[in-house]
C-alpha cells in the first residue's frame, strides 16, 4: 500500500471512531458531520472527501460496529472446543462483554432506529 493510501485509510479510520462517539450521544439523524470532523482532527472539507456524504459515513459506521461484533462472536465460536451449547454460551458471554461498550450499543440502538426510515441504514445493519 502506497503511503499516501495508508495515511487516507487511518483517516478514515479516526473519522469512524470520531463518528462513532457522535452517532452514540446524538443519533444518526442529529450527528453533526461538523463534530464528526472536529473530533477527528481534520478539516470538514477533508471528511466528505472520506465519505462524500452523511449516509455514506453512517453506513461505515454501522458496517464497522457490525464488524465488532461479528469479529468477536466468531473469535468466541471458534476458541470454544465444545460444540453447540457450549459455542452459543461463548458466543453469549462475548457479545455481553460488548455491551460494556457503551458507545457500541448505542451505535446499534440508533442504527436499529434510524433503520425504520432509511434504506441504506437498513441494508447496512442487516450485513
């Protein structure tokens, strides 16, 4: 990966994580795409030069705490050596130890909501 590449994609990453703490205290709808970019520490410009548009962004979001959670559940089947109960339990206990993750479940709550009205949103959470 070119260097110029590596430095957009920990961008984009930083604008994640920024948009991941608005969308968790003010909703999808209400995350101002100003605070996302403040938070981040880059220029407002820059962030739609990321993700050229709200729903853009809102999507990475939810597909990046989607991905959270498979990625644990998954690590969590496969280190169980039972079969399964004993998989589902692990599975269980893993993703209660991503509910200690506030902004996480409140990511999901909001995109769980804002779902209801918006296709993209839907089709991103249902991945």
């Amino acid at each position: 990966m070119r260097r110029a590449e590596h430095l957009t994609e920990e961008r984009r990453e930083a604008v994640i994580e920024a948009a991941m703490g608005v969308i968790a205290e003010r909703g999808i709808a209400g995350a101002p795409t100003a605070e996302v970019a403040k938070r981040a520490g880059i220029s407002h410009a820059y962030l739609f030069r990321l993700y050229p548009t709200k729903s853009d962004l809102a999507i990475a979001v939810v597909e990046h705490a989607n991905k959270r959670i498979y990625d644990a559940l998954a690590a969590a089947a496969a280190a169980e050596k039972g079969e399964g109960p004993e998989k589902l339990r692990a599975m269980g206990q893993a993703y209660g130890e991503l509910l200690a993750d506030r902004q996480l479940l409140l990511v999901q709550l909001h995109s769980h909501a804002a779902a209801a009205e918006d296709d993209a949103i839907r089709a991103a959470a249902q991945n």
